[in-house]
C-alpha cells in the first residue's frame, strides 16, 4: 500500500510513496470517494509526466522535498551541508533521499495519517515525514531530518512544500504593520518566486498568517482554495514558485539564519508544523476547517474555551498611572457593568514608571504598591472578578537590577544591539537566564491569585539566535502551563505581531492589535478570522475617541465591533458618564447572552459589492438554528442606496426570523431613513431568499454597524 489515499471531512490527499522513490503529492483538493487500491495504483503508474524537449531524459516530478537530485533545479525543500573537502561537500549537499518505510501514524487533535521514512545513507540523513489529515480536512505536515552520517552537519533550510492545483491562477495573503495588521494583498501566479521572508524573530505584524492560491476571482463565499499556514513564531519563509516547466509549488518553513542549526551525529531538527486547507466554498470553506481544527485541538489537549469571560484592560484607562484608588474606582465601574476579568496592564513592577525601565524586574515596586497588589486583588475578587497581569518576560530594559547584575544575559551583548522602545531582548537559551525568569513568574503565580497572563513581546529580535529563543519561549510558557494549569495566557506583540498556531498551542487568546480603532479593526479582525474562530480574538470597546488613529465613531459601532470577539473594554469607564455606563451594561449582557453562539459557531462573511463600503458578517450556530450577523459601513456608499444584505450560511429551506439587536442607542441614519423592517420590526423568510436576495439597508451613515439576531422559526419540511 504505497500509493495512499488519507481523506477527511471535504478534502482527500493521494501521496505516492513507493518504496525508493522521491514521494509525490498526486492529489491534494476535493473529497475523491472510494477509491479502491488498484486504482490508486492505476493513477500513480499513468501520473507520469511527459519529457519535453531539451530537459532530462527521465520525467521530472515534483518530489515532496524537491531536490536537484531529482533535476529539481527551482527552490529547494532541503539544503544542508558538511564540512569537508569540496567533492564530498558538494555530494553530500545533494542529499537523493528515498522512501525506505511507510508506516501508519496518528497525532492527538491532528487526525490520522502516515509516517514516511526517507534516506539517503551516503549523504548521512534519515528524513521522517508525518502527513496527517483530520475529520474538517485539515492537512498537517512535518519533517524531521536526522543527521546519520559521522560528522556534524549544518542544515540551512527544510521546508515543507506541496503542489499548487492547475485550478489555482490567484494568490492571496497577509501584510500590516504596527496597528494596522493582516491587510489583504492579492496578485495573479506568475512565472517566479513570490517569497515572503520574515527575519524579524517573531511572527511579525507583516505575517502572511495564511498563504491562500485559488481560482480566479474566489471570495469569500465561492471559489477553491488551497491555504497553507506555518505553525511558527520565529523567522520564516514562505513562498509559492511557478516554473516555466509546468511545475508549481507553495513552501513553508523555519528561516534559518547560517549556523544557527549544527546538527551532532545522531542529532535531528524538526520542522514546524504546516497546516494546510483546501475548500471548494472559498474562504468561508476554508475557515470554518481551521477553526474546527484549533477547537477540536485544544479539546484533545485539554484547553476547550469556556464561554470567554468579559475583560477590563487597564492599559488605556490609565497608562503607567498606577494609584490604589484610581484602579479600584475602576474595579467597581467595572463590576458595575458586568466584567468578568479585570487585567492590570503594564507599570506594576520595579522602577516601570514608563517604558525606560524596569523590563526584567518581575517584582511589585514597593514605591507604587506598599503592600504589594493585594489590595488591589482582593478588590477585584470581592467584586467577583478574576485577576489578571500584564508580563513581557523576553524582554529586558538596560535601566533594570536584572541587566545590572547579569549584562552578559542581553541578546547580542549589552550596549551593543539597537533599542527598540528602549528595551532589548533577554537571551532565554542560556539556562541561568530561563531560570531566573521562569522562577520569579513562579513567585508571582504563587503569590497572587493570577488567572490570566497577559504575555507580551514589544521588539523584533534583530541579533540572531531566533531558533533557540523560539523554543525557550514555547519552553517556558509549557512549564508555567503544566503547573498552573488554572492561568490563560493571551499572546500580545505590540498588538497582533505573535498570532500563530506555535503560539497558539501554548496560550488561550490574541491581542490582534493595539488599535481599538472600530473602522481599523473591521478589517484587522476579519482577516485575523481566516485562521482563527472568533473566541481566540480579544476585542475591546475603546473610548470615544481612539488613541491610536485620534478616530471619534459611536458607541453602537465600537460596540458591534468588539461583540464578534472575545469582547472586552479597554478605557476609563469610570469617568464615563452613568447613562454610557448603563449602556455598556446593556452590551455587557448582549454578550453574555449570545456568546455561546458567537464562541461555537460558523464564522461567515457575505460577498458584498467590490465598492467595499458595506460588509456583512456573522457567526451561525452549527446546526443552523439561529445566527448573529453584523452590518457595518466603512465609507459613504457609493450610490443613493447601498446593495441590500444578504446574510450567508442559513439553511435553504427553513424559515427565520430576523430581529435587530440594540446596542449603544441608534445608529446615524442619513435623511430620514423610513423606519422599515429594521427598525425596530422583524421580517420573517426563507433562509434561501435571505441569504440570496436579502433585505434593503436603510441609508447608514460611513462608519456604523447594526446586529442582527436570525432565529429558526421552522425548520426545512415541517
Ligand atoms: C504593548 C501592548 C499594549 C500594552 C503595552 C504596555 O504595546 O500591545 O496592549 O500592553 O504594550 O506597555
């Protein structure tokens, strides 16, 4: 059985692994049915390519680690390299691995599959390469290289690659920067390398997040798609390679800077994990499986959400103004209106009076807190609150007693590496430097009843060592995991500049940005939604005013932002005046009600017009009884009249009723927009005719959003 066919939910993956050959993917896309052995075989023996003129005599296929020992002369999947004379350098750098062994191979919330073993025992490397598929038809792809020859060896790149379909002619990913991440970027294949390299030693506000190729024209609603994501926090590249033979490819892997990886004999070095998705229903189809893989994953490891606690973040209600009384008159604000989880943000610790200092002294400043931050906790749990803190363990500031007791600690030496927001990075790969830190985190869990930690990464990592600190970081939130496994950690980078699958195994929510921006973040969390459901993106309602963009939008459009995530409020509520603070309650409670909806179910995103103007999203409950869709303006309509909204993923045949869902008092509504089936009313219909029709939108102002709550009425045939 050595040409295999894995399949699981729509998608179906043939890999030809004969023994002594260079395995080939033959097939990664649509659900092929039964296919019995013989015909699997059949394909393996007819999917031989032709030789054209003026190539290589033998047909040239695209291995899974494509080599220029195949005639692979495109990117590499592996490249390594020996010390040693010229001759044997250059023979052993051209590794001609082959399958010796294919076994069958399981891993706990990543589905079932195979393991092949390839090698190349002239070259000294034995290859594992685990491809494995789950029940929503998410792809995960790993290899290990294992260095079986006498001497060490430096391996400078192995990356995961897979095939592009034929039906694939666009590309679309991710760019951004500081407040404004995940931007959409689309361009058609063309013949080439389109590379993405990130060596900024963190996943990176400019992350790809999910390298999507398709047929022309998909969207969000229609379409094939093939995406691929790198489960990596470090430097990475990831690419798609189209040659003018024919052949075409996607790749993904760690970017390894020259030494960085030496393997001893008998050492190995594991590529991250990709996860990769194909969906025929565009890039709904293609959510909705990775979100079912990130939930059904963190079931089998034991982290299943619960319904996502309302949040209070300190950070801009009060900045580095720390004062017992102040925080507490906040507390109070904050239980007032229903928070669940109070989070005091940076400025509690040693000498932090602003970002100069202090970073690496992971101990209440007495000069601030006299007896310590119990006060200000006991507080919050008498208000029935959980307690949570900010930390940025990687980081140091020079001004700190840690850098002056231990300078060699500083990544890159001290005085010497760039500052960046004044700090530099801690240097976790030595031991003493991991066990410091680790053990004054443990002290603070220990003293405190810490129930979430917010874990931040303020600075890109310019000095090199990027593979080792990866996997300190992973390291280090594993063991405080394993011991307080009461504690969620939020990964937070300056905003969304650490959001991936790596990081993701080891901590419980994103900050997708530092902007609470509501326009800036219609596009932030939506695009952050290809890869993650919405439970794992924090959200806050800001201030009237943002302090990122200086930005003044409504109320009711801050608070449909921040409601289609894991909601929270970051401002000063308890300056907010009572008639606000009665309508953040009335929020507060809206969420409360629906958040086993929005935390469970369908993420869907409506084909609006290519004008951009007016989206539409929603979350449907899987088993289509009820829906909560937004309706947001980003700019002044093009015309008179918007489109009317058609709200995606009902089912057909069932009939729903669609009410509004108040929230911050009305709406601007430009003229006199007639009070139609929206205000305040219901319309009951077909969901056939709701989501393929749709209902007019009265004239809405730029920059506002409506809810809508979709109940079933009745459902198909009765
Ligand atoms: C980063 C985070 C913010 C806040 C500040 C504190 O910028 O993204 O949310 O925690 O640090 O310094």
């Amino acid at each position: 059985m050595t040409v295999l066919h894995l399949s699981g939910g729509a998608v179906s993956i043939v890999l030809d692994a004969r023994p002594g050959t260079m395995p080939t993917v033959l097939h990664w896309g649509a659900h092929l049915g039964p296919v019995g052995q013989e015909q699997l075989d059949a394909l393996a023996a007819a999917a031989v390519p032709a030789s054209p003129p003026s190539s290589l005599d033998a047909p040239q296929r695209l291995g899974i680690i494509p080599l220029a020992s195949d005639g692979w002369t495109g990117r590499p999947g592996l490249v390594l390299h020996r010390d040693g004379d010229a001759a044997a350098a250059r023979a052993a750098a051209w590794p001609s691995v082959r399958v010796t062994d294919v076994a069958e191979h399981a891993e706990p919330g990543r589905g079932s599959g195979v393991r092949l073993t390839l090698a190349d025992p002239a070259a000294g490397v034995r290859l594992l390469s685990d491809w494995l598929l789950d029940e929503h038809g998410v792809l995960s792809v790993r290899h290990e290289l294992h260095n079986t020859g006498a001497g060490p060896c430096t391996v400078l790149g192995l990356a995961v690659t897979l095939p592009i379909d034929a039906a694939a002619s666009e590309l679309l990913d991710f760019a951004g920067r500081w407040a404004k991440e995940r931007q959409p970027q689309r361009q058609q294949l063309r013949e080439g390398v389109w590379s993405r390299e990130n060596r900024s030693g963190r996943t990176g506000h400019d992350s790809p997040l999910v390298s999507v190729v398709g047929s022309a024209g998909f969207s969000f609603r229609a379409g094939s798609v093939w995406g691929t994501h790198l489960e990596w926090s470090g430097n990475q590249v990831q690419w798609a390679e189209v040659r003018s033979t024919g052949h075409r490819q996607v790749g993904a892997g760690e970017l390894l800077a020259s030494g960085e990886v030496v393997l001893a004999p008998g050492e190995s070095f594991a590529t991250p994990w990709v996860s990769a998705v194909h969906s025929d229903e565009g890039l709904d189809g293609l959510s909705r499986a990775f979100h079912g893989a990130v939930r059904s994953r963190r079931r089998v490891a034991g982290r299943a959400l619960g319904p996502r606690p309302v949040v209070l973040n300190t950070w801009e209600a009060v900045y580095f103004d720390h004062d017992l009384a102040a925080l507490r008159a906040l507390a109070a604000a904050a239980h007032e209106v229903g928070v669940e989880r109070f989070v005091l943000d940076d400025g509690w610790f040693l000498g932090r009076r602003d970002d100069t200092a202090g970073l690496g002294d992971w101990v209440v400043d007495p000069a601030v807190w006299p007896a310590g931050l119990h006060e200000l906790v006991r507080s919050v749990q008498d208000f029935g609150m959980e307690f949570g803190l900010w930390v940025e363990p990687e980081m140091v500031n020079l001004d700190s007693d840690l850098v002056r007791a231990h300078p060699e600690w500083v990544l890159g030496g001290q005085g010497v590496p760039l500052p960046w927001r004044g700090q530099h990075v801690l240097n976790l790969a030595i031991p003493e430097a991991y066990a410091a830190i680790r053990d004054a985190l443990v002290a603070l869990l220990e003293e405190y009843p810490i129930r979430y930690i917010k874990w931040d990464h303020n600075r890109d990592l310019i000095e090199g060592g990027v593979h080792a600190q990866t996997l300190a970081v992973y390291r280090l939130l594993d063991e405080l995991r394993a011991r307080f496994p009461e504690v969620e950690f939020e990964s937070c980078a300056s905003g969304g500049a650490r959001i991936d699958f790596g990081i993701l195994a080891r901590t419980d929510r994103v900050w997708a940005s530092d902007t609470n921006d509501a326009l800036e973040r219609q596009a932030i969390q939506r695009f952050t939604g290809v890869l993650l459901p919405p439970e794992l993106i924090g959200s806050h309602l800001g201030g009237p005013t943002a302090h990122t963009t200086g930005r003044t939008h409504r109320l009711s459009f801050r608070m449909t932002t921040a409601l289609f995530a894991h909601a929270g409020i970051e401002w000063n509520i308890a300056a907010a005046s009572p008639a606000e603070r009665a309508q953040i309650a009335e929020w507060v409670a809206t969420y409360k009600r629906f958040r086993g909806l929005l935390h469970g179910g369908v993420t869907v995103r409506a084909d609006t017009a290519p004008a951009g103007d007016v989206w539409v999203h929603g979350v449907v409950a899987p088993d289509g009884d009820e829906a909560l869709f937004a309706v947001v303006t980003l700019a002044t309509a093009a015309a008179a009249l918007r489109e009317p909204v058609r709200f995606p993923g009902l089912h057909d045949a069932s009939l729903y009723r669609v009410t509004r869902v108040p929230l911050g008092g009305e709406p601007l509504w430009i003229g006199d927009a007639a009070p139609q089936w929206w205000m305040p009313g219901t319309v009951t219909l077909p969901g056939s005719v709701l989501s393929r029709v749709g209902l007019p939108l009265p004239p809405l102002a730029s920059e506002e959003g409506c809810v809508f709550h979709v109940e079933r009425v009745r459902a198909a045939g009765e």
